[in-house]
C-alpha cells in the first residue's frame, strides 16, 4: 500500500461535496467512467461475471445525487448476479477528480457523508439493524455517531482500535469473529486505506464471515489499486 500523508483529523464542518465519480470495474464493480487523455471519458455498465457479461452505457451523473442512485442500482445488479464482495469507488473532490485529489481529512469526512446517502437508497428501514458499518478505528466510530449517522440504526463498527504508537502509524487489530453478530446480513467497509492493517481486518472479514454464508460485503473508497500483492480480495473483485 503506498504511503501517504494523510491524517484523520477531521477539520471540516458541515462539508458536503459538489459532485463525484466512481472508477473503473467489472463483475461486482461499479463502472462509471475511464479517464482517457485523448478522448476525455467512456462511460459503460458491466453486469455478469467473465465468462457472460453484459456491457451497457450509462449516462454520465450529473452531481453525486444521480450517481448514488446508479451506484444503488449497480450494486443491487451486482447481489442479483451473486456478487457477494462489491468496491464502489467515490472520489470526492469532484466529478473529474481521482483519490488524493483532496485533502486527506476532507476526502474521509467526504466518503463519510456519501456512505450515509447510500446507505439511505440502499438499505430498507427494516434491515438497518442488520447492516454493519466499519470505520478504520474506534475513534472514527465516534466521529460517525457525531456527525453523518447520528440518530440512524445502522450498526456501527470498527477495523482497528488505537496504540500508543498511533503517532508512528501502529494500530492494534480487532478479531472480527468478536465483531460480527448472528443477525447481521451486509457489511459495509469505509474507506479501509490509511493503514494497510485495515485492509488485513478486512480480508479477515471476507474470509471467516461471508465465504460460504449468505453475507455481502460492500467496500467503499477502498483504493484496492493501491495494494500491490498479497491481498486475497483481489482475486475476488
């Protein structure tokens, strides 16, 4: 994972984003639009998996209410097509722009607020209970019930907890067997980049609570292209 000099110091208020975009994929992925230098950006849908998969335009969103809306419906075609493991990238410094475009706190405040708005399209009121978000830490857990989910019945949760190396980018792992309830059906991941034991947790995650289960997990801004080997989510994405 590269390295980067973010922090998750949340020094906004009140920020909510402009527009956004969402990157390249196939299968579960939700593709919205390729950067190319020469032709600015094709826009298509992909549905299915290798071996039979249908590919069809999509209108380019105009703000980031259009596209949690195609995001909502890409991911319920991907569930229907038996995805069980999604990455719906936001990036959140605009329409055009890419992860890192913005600033690290308000990239993570942004993805934060976006994720609230999905899940408000995406998870009926009777299945809130049994959706479970996980923040990076247990502090981001804080600032979430603070801030975008304030009031909601979404479960929230956490991938790490804090050391007393914070400061030197240490962070103590949570066994997911101890997070994960009987009742829960979807598991929604924020943005598990910032320290690549989050992404660990989360390979965890897949592995011991949804592979031969009837779960779904659902990354969001996950930068998986950032990962250069080793990650066993990338032979599932």
């Amino acid at each position: 994972m590269v390295p980067t000099t973010a922090t998750r110091d949340h020094t906004v208020s009140n920020w909510i984003p402009a527009t956004i975009s969402s990157r390249n994929g196939t299968g579960g992925m939700f593709t919205v639009a390729s950067r190319n230098s020469r032709i600015g950006f094709q826009v298509h849908a992909v549905t299915g998996d290798q071996s039979s998969h249908n590919v069809s335009d999509v209108k380019f969103p105009v703000g980031y209410t259009e596209l949690l809306m195609q995001a909502k419906e890409a991911a319920e075609s991907a569930l229907n097509d038996g995805k069980q493991l999604l990455e719906i990238e936001f990036p959140t410094a605009g329409l055009q722009s890419v992860p890192g475009d913005g600033e690290g706190g308000n990239e993570m405040t942004g993805s934060m607020l976006l994720i609230r708005e999905f899940c408000d399209r995406f998870v009926p009121a009777e299945k809130a209970t049994r959706t479970r978000i996980f923040f990076p830490e247990a502090n981001e857990v804080s600032f979430a019930r603070q801030s975008a989910f304030e009031g909601c019945s979404l479960r929230l949760d956490y991938l790490t907890k804090p050391s007393l190396f914070e400061d030197f980018g240490f962070t103590t792992k949570v066994k997911m067997a101890d997070r994960v309830k009987p009742e829960d059906e979807t598991f929604l991941v924020a943005y598990p980049y910032f320290n690549v034991n989050e992404m660990l947790v989360v390979e965890e995650l897949y592995k011991e609570a949804v592979v031969g289960t009837n779960r779904n997990l659902i990354i969001f801004n996950g930068e998986l292209d950032r990962i250069r080997s080793g990650c066993i989510l990338l032979l599932y994405i």
